[in-house]
C-alpha cells in the first residue's frame, strides 16, 4: 500500500486516538505528521497495517504528549504567580 493511500485509510482514524492520547489537537496533529515522516523515510513493509499503525501512534502520541510546548521564561507558572508578591498597583500587606 503507498503512503497516499495508507494516510487517506487511516489519518482519521490514526488523529482521534492520538487525541485521546495527548488530549490537545495539536500535539495529535504533530504526532500523526512525525509518525507518516517516519514511515516515509524507511517505514517498514506494512501488508496488514492495523497493528503497526496504532502502536506506533500510540508511542509517536506519548512521545508528543511528553515534550514541553517550548522554553519557559523566569516568572512563568504556577509558583511564579504565588512568589511574584503584590501584583501592579497593590499595596504590600503589613
């Protein structure tokens, strides 16, 4: 089966358990991207695709899930926003 053809048999079904995965449509989107980049560039010989298709999304999705969405800056977070002390304009308590 060409890559043309396995993507239009499989994407949709490939992005919405990759979504359930990583709970964001992006990091699906870009998983299922990495994963057909993958099988493009030396995928295995699929004659029943099923089987290989969901485990590599499902490892492709986890890797994903698990990459942080990019550098955070000083003063970011949830801890930032409690040690930042009084916000612009408020008078310190004491």
């Amino acid at each position: 089966m060409d890559l043309g053809a396995l993507y239009d048999a499989w994407a949709s079904r490939l992005l919405a358990y990759m979504m359930t995965i990583t709970r964001d449509r992006s990091k699906a989107e870009d998983a299922l991207h990495n994963l057909f980049v993958k099988l493009a560039t030396g995928g295995p010989d699929l004659r029943n695709p099923s089987v290989y298709l969901f485990r590599a999304a499902r490892n492709e999705a986890l890797r994903v899930a698990r990459r942080r969405t990019g550098p955070r800056e000083v003063g970011q977070g949830p801890r930032a926003a409690r040690d930042a002390g009084p916000l612009h304009g408020e008078a310190a308590d004491g």
